[in-house]
C-alpha cells in the first residue's frame, strides 16, 4: 500500500474515533444534567404525543425556521435533506460484497448535490451580506459552509464533470475501511480533497456547532411536555436539597409566629 | 412623560440596520452592599471575581441541561436576530437574542470548549475581563426574558435562560442590579415588593370594600388572613395601590363575591410576583414560594388562585409544583402533605382568569356588556403567560380563555396583528427586571414593536383600550403609551372590564351556592 493510502486509512479511523468518543460524551452529559424546571416554550403540547410531533415537525421540517425566516429556512432545508440523500446513495460504496438492490437504486440521488450547493451557498450569502448575520459570524462559522461547499464541489465534479477516480479502487477502498480489509486508494487529488474533508467534518462534530444535530433532542423548550401542575417534576439536586437540611417538613409546616 | 428621542412609530415594522454600540451603558443601577447581603450575595465585586465566575458557570451547565444545550447548539443561523424587541427598537446588535447569547457563549466556549481553549479566534471564543463584565451587565439587563427568540430558534434556545445564568454569576460574583434586589429584599422581609406591612394592606382593603359598597350598594368582601376560607388568593401587590392595577383587584373581589366562594388574601405572603426567577437564582425563586406555601398551610386553603400577574403565573404555573409543591402527582412526602390539603377537583395553582372562566361557562356571572360599549377592547399578551404557561389545560388555553373573559365582558374586541400576539407577542418592554427608572431610555424604545402593533389596530379597528393580565406590562405601559402619542389610562386589568359588566347581586340575602 502506498504512503498516501495508509495516512488516509489512519486519518479516516482516527476522525471515526473522535466522533464516537465526543459524541458519546457529549450525549451523555446532555443526558446527565439535569432540567431542574419546566421550561417548554410556547405553543407547548401538553403530552408526550404532542412532543413527539413538534420534534418530527422541527427535526425533518423545521417548522420553527419556516416561522423565522422563509430564506435561511428554504436554503437550509434544502441543504440538510440534499445532504441526507447523498449520505445515503454513498453507503453503497462501503457496503462489503454485493450491493443490495435498493441502493443500487439511489443512482439519482447524486443529483441532490445541485440542492446541496444551491443551499450552502445561499447561507454563505445570507452571511455575508446580512448584516445582522455577519455581525454574530465567527470564522468558523464561514469554514464551515467553505468545508461543505468543498466537499460537495469536489464531489460533483467527479461526477459530473467527468473527473472520476478510479471506481474500482474507491470501492474496494472504501469496503475495506468497513472489513477491515485495507485496500489501495486512488491517487487522484480531486477525490482525496473529497474524503480528507469528509474526515475533518466528522472529526470536528463533537467540539463544534454540529452539536445542533444531538441538541435538538435535548433541548428542555421543545421536549418537555407541558405538564408542570399535574406532575411534580423535580431534578435530583433539588430534590437532595429537601431532603437534606434545607427545607424540612416541619420547619415549613411550623405556624406563624 | 419621560423624555426621549424617539422615532415616529412606522407604518409597518422594519428590521433596523445594525448600529453598533447604539445602546452601550453603564447599565441600570447596582445594588447597594446591604441590599446584596440581605440576598446572601457579596456586597461589592470580589477580589478573584473571574475565577469564581467561571466556577460558577462551570456549576450552572452543570445543573442545568437548557443552558449547556443552548450553549452547544446554536449555529448561528441568525433567525433570531431580528425577533427582539429590544433590537427592532434600539438598533444595538448586542440586542439581537444570538449576539446576547454570545457574550455568555464566547467565555463559555473560551473555558469549557476545545475549540475556543486552543483556537479561540476562530470560533470567537473570549475571556471575561472589565470588558466583558460591563457588557454583560449592560446587556443582560436590556433583556427582558420575554422568551420571544425561543419560539423562532430551531432549537429552542431560549435566550431568557442563558440572561438569567449570566445574571446570576454576576450576584455570586457581588455585582448585583438594585432594582430587582431591592424588591427582592423586601418580599423577604415584609412579604411584598412594596414593603406593604399588614396594617397598610389591611386599611387599604377596607377602603376598597367601602369604595365598592359606594359605588354599586353591595357590599363586597376583600378578606385577609381568614382561616376558614377555601382559596387563597395570591396577587402581585401592584393590585394594591395602582390604577389600573387596583380596579383589576376589584374585579376578583366582584367575581369572588357572585361565585359564592370564600376567598382570602394572606398578609405574609401578599405577593405574587417572583423576581427570583429574574435574577435565575433557584434558591431565591423557591423562597417566595415557600412563603406561599406556608401561608396556604397556616390557612388551611383547599385552593390557590393566582392574580392577575405574568412572571408570577409561569412561576406559579411552572415552577411552583417543582420549588415547593403547590401542585399534583407528587409522589415524595414533601409536596404531598400539601398535596392531601389541596382539592384535587380544581388545578392547582389556577389562574383568576380560569376562575372566572369557568364560571361564566357555568352561567354563573350576568353581565351587562353595554357598560363597556364605550370600549374597544385588544388584548396583550404577556410574554409569561403566553410563552410560559397554560390555562384551562387545553392546547393554547392561555390565549383562549382572557380573550373569551373579554369577549364575555365587552361588545367590541379586536385582536392586533396576527404575528404580535399569541405565541408571537412583542413585549411591553418592560419585564424581567427592567421596571425602574433607570432604564426608561430601553423602555420606551423596547415598547415600540407592541405600540406599533397597537397604532395599526387602533387604525384599523378604533381600538381604545388595552387590556392586559400582568402588574408590569400594566405599569410598564401606564408610563409609555404617552410617549407614542397614547392614552396612558387605555391600559386596562382584564377584570376590570369583568368588573365594570358584571352584574352584582346582594349575597347577604341570596345563600351562598353550594355548586361551586
Ligand atoms: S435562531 Fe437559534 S440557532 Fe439561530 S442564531 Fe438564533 S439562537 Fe442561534
Ligand atoms: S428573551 Fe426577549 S428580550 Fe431577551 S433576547 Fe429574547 S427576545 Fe430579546
């Protein structure tokens, strides 16, 4: 195997790595801490059913940006389904042996990256000419866009324009990576700018505003039903107050002096 | 009229260009030593303020989940930037809900993330200095946790939680704002904000059941301290001493008067406000209501009613079951004592408006609407109630049922434009510990979304009246609506429309009806 493709099998392990581990923690410290008060923001749902469909609403359509604003809405939505489909018509590549039926079938879901593009570059637009948005903009938050614009345009144009590596090696590399079976990887530039930003972007989740992605879930505002008067909900630490020395029962039950 | 330059109100809201530092500040005044101390907090900033500040943030992502999520989770999509009323009407881009966050967020990520330890340029990742400190006590004190950004975000991230954090690193670090503290103090010592003792409250109902008596020829009851009554009602002192406050007061005394439900006031805990949750102090918060608690207790009240007041409802409709078990479905010995006591027939803590809700549902009160012909009524939403709680137990029940009571009280209601009300109300400008002289420039300028709203219908529908639910929009307004060319007495207690329409009939001859 040649230098190029170790770096690149190692680099890919090592951003799957990072991603499992900061993800995992991140996750179980959301899950760890404690919502010590009823905070669901209007228009709260009042059971569990209803938190689930303001989640499927805010998760696959974003209803609160739709109420926001209609362009970072369309350019955003439009971006994350794009992004979507074309996770799912690259898992062919990886799949080891023969690839099932249905994923032979996504073949057109390369088209989504003109929706991926239009959509990144309609939220590098936004902002870079808005002035509210530039102003609460970091450099990062352009790297970003750039990093995933990179990675879509590399991708179209060995697709479309007629770059294309070597399939048989992206196969064989890529199943390899999954079997653990290290194969060669093609050499061409375009394809290795591709996958080495890919590496970075999974590397960078965990420690960077992809948290967005596990947030959502955690957050107290969209998933807490609106029950507080039925329930008493209350977070451990509160609770340990109470029992402890704090409050107790008799001290508050003592009649006014 | 409290001078300040203003624009004329728009035809129709813009979204102002940013005008960097429009509204930098010393901020509103801090609280003296003594006034910090009463609340257990340092007297003056403290020596080591940056470290224990960051302990202290350290602390509060831990304890709570909303602040580490938002803190992690905002992408900096922008669709809040616009959505404050404190930005559309200041211009100050520190105002917009994200760039707020950000003052937080930058030291958070400086301390506590990889990126902002290592590449703190970056992602914009800053250390809490002079600077920093005078911009967040500044800033967070021009947000009034309306909760308006939070319904906009995708995430939810809810700016409120992330200024009440901040304010109350600030108090542990000893720079604390005298306003909300002072108040804070006071309920702690006499059991208002006013500082009311019981002999001044006790006179002052008196009058009211005289001025009543005078007025209509019936003589209505306003009880205090009455240990055989069934509800105890929790009101914010504002209900005391100020128009438009006071007739609100009246009105629940009217309704309480036709339901045939005996009802007193407590003279220890005569205050429904909460400016804990303001200043994001738990502790402080759940003070105020254990004082509740314990007058419910020393009463013996099988209900609580909570007054006309917004923050007040959401502690009392959100929080109060968690900070002192006035609520249901408890299961810890601890809120359940109380829980035995309290008739669970009736949702605990309910809100006067379901009170009288219910009992026009039930046919229970007359009104003759014609004396409120002279009005056309809207309706303001106040952020509490609207963004944090419910009433009635039904989807959006906060929005329904004021506006049913009004309905039922008045001939003529229109509702202001359809993206300033409900879930989407604009602020008075006033809330979240922002009612003081010292900030009335941010005051008058953060009413402007809502005065907006108001020219239109007022435009539109001859609106001449304001009614509200909340002590501080009502006083908030009272002081701005002639700043925007208004008429400072169309600001209106809901139940003083019930009041003025109901129609009283005299219970010291007809018994008490017992289906209540
Ligand atoms: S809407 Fe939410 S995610 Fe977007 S910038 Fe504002 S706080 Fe951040
Ligand atoms: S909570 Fe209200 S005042 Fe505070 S930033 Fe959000 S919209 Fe502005």
């Amino acid at each position: 195997m040649s230098l190029t493709s170790i770096i690149f099998t190692l680099f890919c392990y090592l951003s799957l790595l990072i991603f499992v581990i900061g993800l995992s923690y991140k996750i179980i410290q959301y899950s760890r801490t404690p919502a010590p008060l009823k905070i669901p923001i209007a228009p709260a749902p009042l059971k569990r059913s209803g938190v689930f469909m303001r989640m499927v609403a805010e998760v696959f359509l974003f209803k609160s940006l739709f109420k926001a604003s209609k362009w970072t809405w369309f350019f955003g939505w439009i971006f994350h389904w794009a992004l979507v489909l074309l996770f799912i018509r690259h898992l062919g590549y990886f799949w080891p042996g023969d690839t099932p039926e249905v994923l032979l079938k996504t073949e057109s879901f390369k088209y989504a990256s003109f929706p991926l593009i239009i959509g990144l570059m309609g939220l590098l637009a936004r902002r870079i000419f808005v002035d509210r948005i530039r102003y609460i903009s970091s450099p990062s938050d352009y790297l970003m866009l750039i990093l995933l614009i990179t990675i879509g345009a590399s991708g179209m144009l060995m697709t479309f324009a007629l770059y294309y590596p070597n399939m048989g090696l992206v196969y064989s590399f890529a199943e390899g990576l999954v079997t653990l079976n290290w194969s060669e990887l093609p050499s061409d530039l375009i394809f290795l700018v591709h996958i080495f930003f890919v590496f970075i972007l999974i590397a960078i989740f965990p420690i960077s505003k992809l948290l967005h992605a596990p947030g959502v879930f955690f957050s107290p505002t969209l998933n807490q039903v609106d029950n507080a008067r039925k329930r008493r909900h209350i977070s451990s630490w509160a609770m340990q107050k109470e029992t402890d020395k704090e409050v107790s029962i008799e001290q508050n039950l003592e009649k006014d002096e | 009229m409290a001078e300040v330059d203003i624009d004329k109100l728009p035809t129709y809201i813009e979204i102002p260009a940013i005008q960097k530092d429009a509204m930098a500040g010393d901020g509103p005044f801090k609280a003296s030593a003594e006034i910090q101390e009463q609340l257990g907090f340092p007297g003056e900033k403290i020596e080591n303020w940056q470290q224990v500040a960051i302990e202290k943030m350290a602390e509060t992502t831990s304890k709570y989940r909303s602040v580490q999520v938002f803190l992690d989770a905002c992408v900096k999509c922008g669709a809040c930037t616009d959505k404050c009323h404190y930005y559309l009407g200041t211009s100050d881009p520190k105002n917009m809900p994200v760039a707020r966050q950000d003052l937080f967020r930058s030291v958070y990520r400086r301390h506590f993330t990889f990126a902002g330890k290592y590449f703190p340029k970056l992602v914009g990742a800053k250390e809490l200095d002079d600077a920093m400190l005078d911009d967040w006590y500044n800033y967070f004190h021009q947000c009034s946790q309306c909760r308006r950004c939070a319904v906009f975000c995708p995430y939810g991230i809810d700016t409120a939680e992330i200024s009440m954090a901040a304010r109350e690193v600030m108090n542990v670090i000893g720079v604390g704002q005298k306003y909300s503290n002072q108040i804070l103090g006071r309920i702690n010592k006499i059991g208002n904000n006013l500082g009311m003792p019981e002999p001044a409250l006790r006179d002052t109902l008196l009058d009211l059941e005289e001025e009543i008596e005078k007025e209509t020829g019936i003589a209505v009851n306003l009880p205090l301290d009455n240990e055989h009554a069934e509800v105890l009602m929790v009101t914010p002192s504002a209900d005391f001493f100020a128009e438009p406050h006071i007739d609100g007061l009246i009105g629940y005394a009217k309704v309480f008067h036709q339901s045939g439900v005996t009802w007193t006031m407590s003279s220890y805990a005569s205050e429904a406000a909460n400016f804990g949750m303001f200043i994001g102090s738990y502790e402080v918060m759940r003070q105020g209501a254990l004082r509740i608690r314990k007058a419910a207790l020393d009463l013996g009240v099988s209900r609580i009613i909570v007054g006309e007041c917004g923050h007040a409802w959401r502690v009392a409709y959100s929080f109060w079951n968690t900070l002192s078990g006035i609520g249901g479905g408890a299961s810890d010995e601890y809120a359940l004592k109380l829980q035995r006591q309290l008739d669970s027939n009736y949702p605990q803590p309910q809100h006067i408006i379901e009170f009288t809700y219910d009992l026009i549902q039930k046919g229970i009160l007359t009104f003759d609407k014609t004396k409120n012909d002279h009005r056309k009524v809207t309706f303001h939403d106040s952020c509490n109630v609207a963004r944090g709680s419910n009433m009635g137990d039904i989807e959006n029940g906060q929005f329904i049922l004021p506006r049913e009571v009004i309905k039922a009280a008045c001939n003529h209601f229109a509702d202001m434009p359809k993206a300033t009300i409900k879930s989407s109300t604009f602020c008075c400008g006033g809330g979240g510990g922002l009612l003081t002289d010292d900030l009335i420039e941010l005051r008058i300028k953060g009413a402007m979304p809502r005065m907006q709203a108001l020219k239109q219908s007022q435009e539109n529908d001859g609106v001449n009246t304001l009614a509200a639910i909340c002590a501080i929009c009502k006083s908030q307004f009272s002081k701005v609506l002639p700043n925007y060319d208004f008429d400072p007495y169309m600001i209106v207690s809901v139940h003083q429309l019930v009041s003025d329409a109901l129609v009283l009939s005299d219970k010291s001859q007809t018994k008490a009806e017992d289906s209540l």
